[in-house]
C-alpha cells in the first residue's frame, strides 16, 4: 500500500484516546456469547492496510499503551499483542492481492488469532493461569465473528481518514 | 285500455286500498310472505347501494379534510414518537427499579454492612480478563481491597482506586481467588475464576461431603472477604480416586457480562 503523508500526531493521539474509550464503555454492548469486539485491533490492522506497517506499528503503539492503560492486566500486554499483530498484517500485505474486498476480512480473521494467542501467551508468562483450549476457543471463537462483522465498518471508517489526511 | 297517466284518480285509489290494506293485514301477520319476498329480492341491492354511498361519503369526508390531514398525520406522529420515548424511560425505570429494590432488600437483609451503589462505566479492553470500572473512588471512601457485591452475590473486589473511579476484580478473572466454604457441609475450599462464566472450587478434599446444588459462600479465611457472602450453587461434582481434592464447578448467581449497578462494602477493611 502507498504511504500518504503522515497524520497530524494530535489528531491520532485523540482518535487513539477515543477508540481505547469506546473499547471499554461502548463495545461491551456489542458482545456476542460475552465476548465483545476488538475495536481497537481492527483500527490498528485497518491503519496498517491503509498506510503500511510503519505507521500502523506507531499506532499500535500507541493505542496499545491506552489499552494498558485502562486495563487491569500486565500492563504492556496490549501493547505488545497489538504491534505483533501489526507486523503480521504488513508481512501479510505483499502476499495477497491488494486492493481485494476480502483484504480486511481475512486480517481481521488473521489478526484476532494472532492477538488472542499473543495476550494469552504474556497473562499465561505472568502467573494468570487460564484453560487454555476453553479460554481460547470460548473467547477466539465469537471473536472472529464479532471482529469479521465490526472489520468492514472500521476500514471504511479508517479509509476516510486515510483519503481526508493524504 | 288507456295509460295509468290517463287515470290518475285509479292509480291514487289503488295505492289508498293497498296503503289500506297494509295497515289492516300487518298487525294479522297476512303480510310477511309479501314482505319476505321484497327483502330477499332488495337486500343485495340495498347491501351494494350502502356500500357505494358509504364509499362516496368518505370520499367527500377525505377530500374535505385533505387540507387537515397532513396536519393530523404529523400530530399523531408525533404522538407516537413521545409515547415510543416514554414507553423506553418507563421500561428502564423499571429494570432500576428492580435493581434498586434487589439492592435495598440485600441492604435490609445485611444491616451490619456499609453499603456504597456504584454504577458500572467500564469493563476491560480484553476479552480474557474480567474486570469492571465503576464510578466511585478514594474521594467517596472506597479503598482497595474491598469487595464488591450485588444483591444476587459476590461479584469480586477492588483492585486500584482512583479519586473518582475504581477498577473491579471479578471473580470469573482467572486471577481471582476466594477462600469459600460449602454451607451445608462446612468444608472449605477456594473459588478461582476461569475466565468463563463459571467458577472452580478447588482443594475441597476427597472425603468432604459435596453435593449438587449446595450454596457456597465465603469463608472469611485470610481476612480478604467477609463471611457468608453467598458465591453461587454448585453446579457439578467430580470425584476421582488418584486425585488428592474434588473438581467442584459453582454457578454464581450474578450476570457478570449485564452488571449495571453494584454495592461496595465499606465497612468491610481487608486483612493483606
């Protein structure tokens, strides 16, 4: 994907703020069998598809240390999870066909796997013992199905930002 | 023979001996075979004739109010929409209500705790951790450590505090772990989350008598919870002989993905 020219850091910091409270108060409304979207991941994914992997590395940075910081657990793990999941996507971008409808659903799908496995994998590293098979498919199983349904709003959402900041 | 108009006077006699005759035979009933026949022979026409004059009559009816209708149409739109308003203000009121009924008749029932309601703003960005935000902090007297209850059960325990807000262990976090024992058989175990909706208990040893459906509540061992906080019912039982301790499954009573409000036990100061 072409890079445009860089978003104005204000303006990214305040869309972060406000995706990170929109995680924690307004996404839970939007949970299905308990499970709510990964509003957040979908954006930084959206970003990394739009503008590339550095950019969406900066913003899932960022976005991440505001997730770390409204959540409960280890702080960094969302941090971490979401630039992981970043890199994925841009390692992803120069093996499919660009431009195609079925890009964003299929990180989307990508992504939600790899997050997941990623943030179990530092609460398992930091003493939070989960059961791992139920956890993973009672939580990544409605998670693919939230986030595919979530995905195509949020990058069209993104792709109007992307067209109004290039 | 000559026209009836020719013969004015016959035809007004005749219609006088039938006018005649109609008031004499009614009464006798000697004219209801006559009359049948008339209204089985009129009724359909007379059915279609106040079909289409009853159409026509609404007709004119719209067409006079066409200039009002628009008017109409909007004022009962309008209607509608505040009564659409009010019936959803109406159903929440309710379900507050209820949950302030619920949170009152637990307050009654516990007159020995201090009880602080706290609204649910917040849950975790993470799917695999189970925390909640609520709107009361250090500035309303909370301090870390306390628990967190509805009127339903325990839901879990302060875990940071801010001036305004405070962050909320639940107990479906698989951090979470409470000292708990079952009510009818007084054995003592530990309730840990799983990260799921359900709840373990654990190091219940293989002896203790466990049944389904038996209430388990908190121990007040290691001063972290009160006692007899109910937790849930337990939902199954596993027994096995090379195990040290059962595998208790227990249900908790509280939605903890629906939390709206919650009460925070003030007076309760955790032992760490």
């Amino acid at each position: 994907m072409t890079e445009g020219s860089a978003i104005n850091p204000y303006l990214a910091t305040a869309s972060l703020l406000v995706i990170a409270l929109l995680q924690t108060s307004a996404m839970p409304s939007l949970s299905w069998l308990g499970v709510m979207p990964d509003l957040m991941l979908l954006v930084v994914v959206s970003w990394s598809l739009l503008r590339g992997t550095r950019e969406g590395l900066l913003w899932a940075l960022g976005g991440g240390l505001f997730l770390d910081l409204l959540s409960g657990g280890p702080f960094g793990a969302a941090t971490l999870s979401l630039a992981l999941s970043s890199v994925i996507t841009g390692m992803g971008e120069f093996n499919v066909v660009k431009d195609s409808l079925w890009l964003p659903l299929a990180s989307s799908l990508l992504v939600t796997v790899v997050y997941n496995v990623a943030y179990w994998g530092i609460l398992q590293a930091t003493g939070r013992s989960l059961h791992t098979v139920y956890t993973l498919l009672r939580v990544m199983g409605p998670a693919i199905m939230v986030n595919a349904l979530v995905m195509y709003p949020t990058y069209w959402a993104m792709r109007w930002l992307h067209q109004r900041a290039s | 023979m000559g026209s009836w108009r020719s013969r004015p006077v016959a035809l007004v006699l005749i219609l006088l001996a039938g006018l005649l005759a109609g008031i004499l035979l009614r009464p006798t009933g000697y004219l209801k075979p006559a009359e049948d026949v008339v209204f089985t022979l009129f009724a359909p026409l007379q059915y279609s004739f106040h079909w289409v004059s009853t159409r026509i009559t609404r007709g004119i009816e719209t067409i006079r109010q066409l200039g009002t209708l628009q008017a109409r149409v909007n004022e009962l739109q309008q209607t509608v929409d505040r009564l659409m308003i009010e019936n959803l203000r109406l159903r929440e009121a309710e379900i507050e209500a209820t949950s302030l009924r619920e949170q009152l008749q637990f307050k009654l029932a516990n007159p020995t705790y201090e009880l602080l309601a706290a609204e649910v703003i917040g849950r975790d960005p993470s799917n695999l951790l189970h925390y909640i935000l609520i709107d009361r902090g250090t500035e309303d007297g909370l301090a870390l450590g306390m628990p967190v209850v509805t009127a339903r059960g325990l839901v879990g325990r302060i875990t940071t505090v801010y001036p305004h807000s405070s962050r909320v262990m639940l107990l479906t976090d698989p951090a979470s772990s409470v000292n708990a024992l079952i009510q009818s058989s007084r054995a003592t175990g530990v309730v840990q989350g799983q990260g799921r909706g359900d709840l373990t208990l654990r190091y219940v040893e293989q002896n203790e008598q466990v049944q389904v459906d038996d209430i388990v509540l908190t121990s007040g061992l290691a001063g972290n919870f009160p006692k007899r906080l109910v937790i849930g019912q337990v939902r199954t039982v596993q027994r096995s002989d090379v195990e040290m301790f059962q595998e208790i499954v227990v249900q908790s009573a509280v939605d903890f993905d629906r939390l709206e409000t919650v009460l925070v036990l003030q007076g309760f100061v955790p032992v760490d």
